[in-house]
C-alpha cells in the first residue's frame, strides 16, 4: 500500500536515488577556502549536518545527515515526513580520486546523496551550490544503492593537528610585525 507523506505530493514508497555531485572539470581543484565555504553554507541553510569525519594528508572525507531543511535541495515547500535523502558524503583529495558511482573520469571534489528521493536537484537549489563553490556542478543518478562507510585513514597518512605545521611565513597583507 502506499501512503502519501505529510504535506507532500510526494509517494513515501517511491524508489530512492543516489545523487552524485561533482565538477564538469575532473581536474579542477577546490581551494580550502571554497570548501570551508561551501561547507558553511549546507549547514547554514540547513541542508545537512557534519556528523564525522576522516581526515588525511591527501584527502578529507566528511559524513553529513540530513537537516531540517533538506527537502529544499528538492523542492520548495513543507517538509515531508520523511527524510530527503538518508546520508551525505563529502569527498575532497588533492589528486583526483575515482568517483563513488559512474564512468567519468576521477575527480578531486565529489558529493554524494544516499537515498535521495528525487533522482535530480531543486534548480536554484544547484545553482546556489554552484554560485558556493564556483564551478559547474554536473548530477549523476542512479538507484538507491548501498551507501559506504566512511573511510578509515591509515596510520602513515594522519594528517598532523594544526598546533604542528609550518605556519606560513607571513600574516595576511599589511598584518605582519617585525621587531628591531
């Protein structure tokens, strides 16, 4: 039987879809700046949440869940009673790695959607993703299918706290102090 969910023109037991999101430019590589930003701006418009992470010399792989204005990335509207999509991984490396599904070329920036309940985004919805990375994002579906662990970091790959880093050698423009 199925039961429409609350509020939504939307069947709860339609299928669900894994939603790959990544650069039309495999090569193209995302700033730490544009990754923090893009990072800030899910979280501030409720898309989803960081609820762990692994992080590597090389790479930074963040699990994100569904926050309470998920839906949006799908439609506008009230919130239906179930959950957009069921996980979210964040995929970033500083050379390209192979993508979680499909044949296009490896890439270093890559997020996925875990059973989302639309097999494509909310229009303005790419384009705010796309205006927070700047870049062209291209959407890859497919049937919902089994969602990976996060990834373990070897032990010769931990990356150091950043207390034990070289610090650069100066502050931003105009900021470094040298005393005589």
């Amino acid at each position: 039987t199925l039961r429409w969910a609350q509020n939504s023109g939307i069947l709860s037991d339609m299928p669900r879809f894994d939603l790959l999101l990544a650069p039309a430019d495999a090569g193209f590589a995302l700033s730490e700046a544009a990754l923090r930003a893009f990072v800030r701006e899910v979280a501030i418009r409720r898309w989803a949440t960081p609820v762990a992470e692994a992080v590597a010399r090389e790479w930074v792989a963040l699990e994100l869940e569904p926050g309470t204005d998920a839906h949006r990335l799908f439609d506008e509207g009230e919130a239906p009673a179930e959950a957009a999509f069921e996980r979210a991984m964040l995929q970033v490396s500083n050379t390209p790695a192979p993508r979680p599904f499909g044949d296009a070329p490896p890439t270093r920036f890559a997020l996925t959607l875990y059973g989302a309940r639309a097999d494509h985004l909310h229009g303005a919805t790419l384009q705010r993703l796309r205006d927070a990375l700047n870049l062209r994002l291209e959407v890859t579906a497919r049937p919902a299918g089994e969602r990976p662990p996060l990834p373990e970091v070897p032990p010769d790959q931990v990356r150091p706290p950043a207390a034990t880093r070289t610090p650069p050698l100066s502050g931003p423009i105009g900021t470094r102090v040298e005393e005589f």
